[in-house]
C-alpha cells in the first residue's frame, strides 16, 4: 500500500503530524509512505523512518493539484499513480484538490483542513488522527529512536534556549531571556543558543544584553543549523527553554524536558508532545515574569544538573 501524505505549514505543524504518521503505519500493513512537506523537517522524516520518500512541497508541480484545469505534467501522473491512498491536510473549499486526485485515479483521498475549526480546543494531533478515522491518546508521548549522538554529548549539562518563534507575538521579551541566561550561569549551568534564519536580529539583541559568560564553555550559539543537527544537539542537552515554536516542539518530541512558554496560542490545541513537558501560559507574554520562569526552571532541572 502506497500512502500519499500531503502537509503543508511550518516545522512544528509537520512535526505533529510524525505520531500520527506513525499510528497510520501501524494501522495498515507494510506501507510505502511518501510525505510532502516543509523541506526543513523532511531529513528528520527520513533520519527517523516516518517516511520512505519525501519532497518539498514548494516544489511546483504540487501547485498542479488546485489547478481548474485538472493534473496535466506527466510527472505527477506518474506520481500520483502509484498512489492507494492520498492524505492533504490543507485548505480544499471548492473541492478542486479533492477532484484532482479523484481524477487521477487514487482510490481513496482524504482531504481535511490543517488545523481544528475555531474555538474548537482539541490538541492538534488529535485533530489529525480523527481525520484519518485513528485514535491517539496525546497523554502517551510519541516513541522516536534516538538519532546520531552530538558532540554536546560528552557534557550533558547544556541547557538549550530558542528565544524565537514565528510572529513576535509568540516571543519572550529577549531582555527576559537574557535575565535567565544570567540567572543559569551563576549557577554554573552552560547553554545552548540557538536561532533559525528569521531569528538572527532577537539572538543578536540577546547577546548584546549579556556579559562575557564567566567562562567560554558556558555558552555554545548555534545559528540557522540544518533541523538535523539541531536535533543532534537537543538530545545531548540537559533541558530546554523555548517559545512556541518548531524547533520547542522538536525538543519535546526528542524527550528533552521542556518549558514551553506560551502566548496568544491555546495550548489545549497546540501544546508539544513529550514526556516532559511544562507548561507557562500567559495570553501576554511580556507579562511572564523571569522570576516565575526562575523559579519553574530550579524546579524541573536544577535538581538535574
């Protein structure tokens, strides 16, 4: 069986649609899986055997599938016609992507918006599955093999923080962040910086707010590393502190403990999966104290290091 799986969005929206890959798998005997995707997150689909082929959905051929004049390119056909069962989980009002994929002879095709309606306060993994007609209990964190080991591994201390997000309404001040960056190295505990491609201005404020670190091994900056590596890293850290972000919900799907920080996003919908998980919500989240975080961070990981 040949399982099409088409997912659009950022790298947390593809990252929560792996345990639901994984219970598809689980739910159909030997499948061939082909996932369509952010093509940041399809190495980590590869390097953890939720996919047997990948492609990026940026890709122009995939904008064939809402043409009004139906799937032309041979290449698609050849695609497509492989294909048992076809999953989109995007946006379809007039049904064109729906007929598209009739026409080209899939069996069967599910086509379903990429997120519940509004107000609907269901975890969005959940969401998926229902889509699909299988049951996940988010309540059981996802099970994904460990990945290579980094060089971070030979010092397991590292707490790892990510001050960026995708709109800035969903960002911790920096000053915040820097004010616990201070708070961990008095405590002698080193971190991890990292920044993706649209973070380099909040990381560059971040740095300019902090003084030297007492010593040179207290701070490691990682800046717009492939998704890969990062995971690499995250797995060889001690904890993690983050927005709602991908790469805070990377963290938590490698069972790094994580606190999450949250703002105008519900965390009943969108709250990471892992085995350890914290939770900070505050619709403003300028209003999140540093001490509050302080004081959660001592709780979950200073009895760690």
């Amino acid at each position: 069986m040949h399982i099409l799986i088409i997912r659009p969005g950022a790298i947390g929206d593809t990252l929560l649609t792996f345990p639901v890959i994984e219970a598809l798998k689980a739910h159909y005997q030997d499948p061939h899986v082909t996932l369509v995707s952010n093509p940041a997150v399809l190495p980590l689909a590869q390097a953890w055997h939720i996919a047997d082929e990948v492609a990026n959905y940026g890709d122009t051929q995939w904008s064939e599938l809402f043409s009004t004049a139906g799937i032309c390119s041979p290449i698609m056909h050849s695609v497509l016609q492989r294909i048992t069962l076809a999953i989109c989980w995007l946006r379809d009002p007039d049904g064109v992507v729906k007929r598209n994929l009739l026409a080209a002879g899939i069996q069967h095709e599910i086509v379903a918006p990429g997120r519940p309606p509004q107000g609907a306060r269901r975890h969005i993994v959940e969401y998926l599955a229902q889509t699909v007609g299988i049951a996940i209990a988010v309540s059981t964190p996802p099970r994904l093999p460990p990945l290579y080991a980094s060089n971070l591994n030979a010092n397991p201390m590292f707490i790892a923080i990510h001050p960026g997000s995708g709109g800035a309404s969903k960002c911790w001040p920096v000053s915040h962040f820097a004010a616990v960056i201070k708070a961990l190295w008095a405590r002698h505990v080193p971190v991890l910086l990292l920044a993706g491609p649209a973070d380099t201005g909040r990381v560059t404020a971040l740095l300019q707010q902090l003084p030297s670190p007492p010593q040179a091994s207290l701070l490691n900056v990682v800046i717009d590393a492939p998704l890969l590596h990062v995971a690499e890293l995250l797995q060889g850290c001690k904890g993690y502190l983050g927005n709602d972000s991908g790469i805070t919900h990377l963290a938590a799907l490698l069972n790094v403990p994580t606190l999450a920080l949250f703002g105008p996003s519900d965390p009943a919908v969108w709250r990471p999966l892992g085995a350890s998980v914290r939770i900070l919500h505050e619709p403003v989240l300028e209003n999140l104290q540093v001490d509050g975080v302080i004081r959660t961070i001592e709780e979950i990981w200073m009895r760690r290091v």
